[in-house]
C-alpha cells in the first residue's frame, strides 16, 4: 500500500501529469510543438542515463533512506522548474523530474516491494502498480484545473507541497532493508530470509541460521543481460512506454484533433484509469501462475490497436473505448514486468537489473513525443506518424513468441 502510494506521487514527472503543462507552456513561451518535444526528449535521455546508478543504489542502500533522498530532490526541483519561463530552463527542469518521478522514484519503489513480498510477489507488486496507476491517471484531471485556476508555475509548486506531504510520511512504512537474498524463479521456497537493518541470515527450515551465500540461481546485470528474454522485457517496457509517452504528451491536441474538448480530452485519462486499474490487478493476480509471454503479447497488440483506431476516435463512446485499450495496454505490461524480472533474475540485483530496463525505457519514452510531432509536422495529421509506430509493437510480439525463458546453462551463460 504505501508502495502504491508513493508511485502515485511520482505523477508530477510522468508523461501524463506533465502533458496538461504542453499547450499553456507552448503559448505562453511562444515556442512550437517539436521544439517542445525535443526538450522533453533531451532532457529524459540524460534523465535515463542516471537509472542504471540508482538502481545499484537501491541495491545496495537502505531502500527508505534512498526513496526519501530522491523524494526531497524531487520536490525540490519542482519548485525550480516553477521559476522557469524559457526553453533551456524548462529542458534543465524536464531533467530533474524525469530522472527522479518518472525513473527513480518508480525505480526503488519497485524494488522495494519485490524484496519485501515473497509469496504472491506478483499480486503484491500488481496491487501497489494499480495504486500507482490510478493516481497518475487521475492527476492530469484535478491538474488541468489546477493550471486553470492559478497557472503553470503556482501548480508545480504545489505538486512539489504534496509530495512532500505525502510521499515522505508513506516512505516511512517501506521496510527498512538494503540488499537481500533470494532465489529467482522460487518466490515459495522453503527457506526464509530474515532481515535487521543491514544485518543478514537465512534461516533453514529447522529453524537454524546458516551462513550467507547468495544462492545460484539469482542473477548478475552482465548474465541477465545475455539472455534474450531480458532484452525481450526491455523492448516491451520501452515500446509501452515510447508510445504511451507520445499518445499522451499530446493528448489535448491528439484527441482535439478527433473534436474532443481540452477538458474531454484530459477527462480520457479516467477511462484509461479504470482499465489500467483491472488489468494490473488481474495480470498480477495471474502472473505468479502463468507463461509471463502471454501477457507481454497481449500488452503489445493493445498498443497497436490504440494506435490504429486514432482515426475512427470522435466524442462519445469511441475515445471511451480508445481509452478503455490504452489503459489496458499499459495495466497488463506494468502488472507483470516487476514481477516477471524477479521471477526470472532473483532479487539480489533486481536494482541494477531493472535499473537498465528502465534506463532503456525512459530513453525510448523520450523518442515518442519526438517522433510524434514531427511525423505531424510532415503529415499534417497525428494519424499516419501513429499507424506507423503501431509496427514496433507488432514487431515485438512476434519476437516473443520465439524467445526462450533465461536459464543458467544457456550456452550465452557459459564463461
């Protein structure tokens, strides 16, 4: 629960709370959609290449210590970003909450609870990411108001107060943990971990402590790395994100576009909340149990059916139903990838193992506003930009489908 609670908090640096800022900071800093985007791209490319770091830290620190660093640093920046009114400002601003909301604070999180929950680790992790979803989802609604009423920088500096107030005193129900051992694939073992402060023993199932020793079976970031279902992750969590990214950045113009209301078109966030809701829960629920593949499938030919149904969105039940499969794309990917890493890789480096994945993700994530602006720009319309990337997703799945769960003694382990 407090998991979920404070990636709800991360909202200010995800795509969905900033993309109500785009149009106020387009017409009050006189600058055009790509120039925009390309900030936004600058700034979470430097933004990712800090997670790998994060992650070992994570690792290796206490995990309150850390998420309560980085949640001040993010609060602080928000309040900077506030005093920014040109586009180099703005970029340097980007960095900071792109590099501390959207990537480390999400980051340690994650590992975090993965470490803490054993039995069930995927319907933990599922019900903390639905926390996490629905408050995200839900925060470009009251921000989009909030703009309105007293402006874009009054508003930053009031996501900077509330996470501030409500970030901190949830960090201090995170347990106070650094790194722990585990083995991958086994969340039921017999064998229990019992963990004080830094201190480490494993317990037999007689009861008696023996010695530590990371067991076998967990992986290292350089093994994990030269299995293809790693990469197979990545690419999934970076595509979701890539296109999820560019959808949303320009949700008020994409939707506006197809007739909604800036206000309508900030209000699909509610639907896209409501099925990332039920499917992170329910794909959590099932991850434990099932062939991690299928979901991975599912989530990628969702984001190819939102991208393609663009056109045929108008006001009513069509950018419901545009929403209903955005969501569900994204709540069935951020349902198993915590989970489905863990089960594969152990959670002794799961920091620097999902550090990477993340730090690949929030690169791509900066390409898709890019990407998207400029094939606009090109075509006069976000349709055809959106139909072509709707080809990455597909692509992906049909790599799924001939990838092989890691092992230890795969060939690419030996040496």
């Amino acid at each position: 629960m407090a998991g979920g609670v404070i990636s709800a908090m991360t909202a200010p640096g995800q795509t969905a709370g900033l993309s109500v800022f785009t149009e106020p900071l387009i017409a009050s800093m006189g600058i055009d959609r790509t120039a925009l985007s390309l900030s936004y791209l600058t700034a979470t490319l430097i933004g990712a290449a800090f997670q790998p770091l994060i992650g070992k830290a994570s690792d290796r620190w206490n995990a309150r210590v850390v998420m309560a660093v980085i949640a001040v640093g993010f609060a602080i920046v928000l309040v900077g970003l506030s005093f920014a009114h040109e586009l180099f400002g703005l970029t340097f601003g980007y960095i900071g909450v792109r590099m501390a909301g959207q990537g480390a604070l999400s980051l340690t999180v994650v590992t975090a609870v993965s470490r803490a929950i054993d039995h069930r680790r995927g319907l933990a992790l599922g019900i903390a990411s639905a926390i996490g979803s629905t408050g995200i989802s839900l925060a470009p609604v009251a921000l989009e108001r909030l703009i309105t009423a007293v402006g874009p920088a009054q508003t930053w500096r009031w996501e900077a107060l509330a996470v501030i107030v409500v970030a901190l005193p949830a960090i201090l129900f995170v347990r106070s943990t650094g790194r722990r051992e585990s083995t991958a694939g086994s969340p039921d073992a017999s064998d229990v971990i019992s963990i004080e402060g830094d201190t480490e023993t494993s317990v037999d199932t007689d009861g008696a402590q023996v010695a530590d020793a990371r067991p076998s079976s967990d992986w290292t970031l350089p093994q994990a790395r030269r299995t293809g279902m790693f990469w197979v992750l990545a690419a999934a969590v970076a595509s979701s994100s890539m296109l999820s990214t560019a959808l949303a950045f320009h949700q008020i113009a994409v939707l506006g576009g197809q007739g909604l209301s800036p206000a309508e078109a900030a209000a699909n966030f509610i639907p896209q909340t409501v099925a990332a809701l039920l499917a992170t829960l329910l794909i959590g629920a099932l991850i434990d149990s099932m062939n991690p593949k299928i979901f991975i499938i599912f989530s990628m030919a969702t984001t190819s059916a939102a991208l393609l149904m663009l056109p045929l969105v108008a006001p009513g039940w069509t950018a419901i139903s545009y929403g209903l499969i955005l969501g569900a794309a994204g709540g069935c990917l951020r349902g198993m990838e915590g989970a489905t890493f863990a089960r594969y890789y152990g959670v002794t480096n799961i920091g620097a193992i999902r550090g990477l994945a993340t730090a690949i993700s929030l690169g791509a994530s900066a390409l898709g506003p890019y990407a998207l602006a400029l094939g606009t720009d090109l075509t006069g319309s976000f349709a055809l930009p959106a139909a072509l990337l709707a080809v990455i997703p597909i692509g992906i799945a049909i790599v799924t489908v001939f990838t092989s769960q890691p092992r230890h003694n795969d060939p690419l382990m030996a040496g």
